[in-house]
C-alpha cells in the first residue's frame, strides 16, 4: 500500500495506473490549448494582415509555428508514453507502509 501526503491509501497497482492516467489526461489538455491558440494567432495574423500590419502578421504566424511544434512534440510525447506494467514482480515491491 502507498499512502499519499494528505493520508489516502492506494494499492500500487492504483497509483501507478491513476498517475499514468493523470499524466496522459493533461498532456491532451496541453494539446487542444494549443491547438486553440494556433486557431486564434492565425486569425489575428490574417486580419493583421488585411489591415496591412505585417509585422504583427508575421509575429503572430512565427508563434503559431511554435505551438505546432509544441503539440507536434506533445503528441509525440503521448504516442511514446508506455505506461509500466504492473505484472506479479512489479506488485510484490515493498513500500515503508507494508514494511
């Protein structure tokens, strides 16, 4: 068993499951923030661009290039994700609960 700092109790198989579950669940919150805010620089680039703002226009495209490659490596990051496989071996670890 594996007692957390607020005092719950969890089975190791739990904990790593539910950590595991955790980690992926914010990675795609990561994704679709991202994915947002690629969707509104690029419309703030083109109405920069329309009223003859290039600068702002190009600012706004080379940020929006970035946070495709940030969901590009978050994606890649969620693709290699394994999570670890709590076989027998893995369940028999000892924590300082179970002595």
């Amino acid at each position: 068993m594996f007692v957390c700092r607020v005092g719950h109790t969890f089975s190791m198989r739990d904990l790593l499951v539910g950590k595991e579950e955790q980690i992926e669940a914010r990675l795609w919150s990561a994704v679709v923030a991202l994915e947002e805010l690629v969707e509104i620089l690029d419309d703030f680039g083109q109405r920069a661009r329309r009223q003859g703002l290039a600068d702002a226009a190009r600012f706004l495209q080379e940020r929006g290039s970035r946070c495709e490659a940030q969901v590009a490596a978050l994606r890649s990051a969620i693709d290699n994700n394994r999570a670890v496989e709590v076989d027998d071996e893995v369940s028999r670890i000892r924590t300082m609960v179970d002595g």
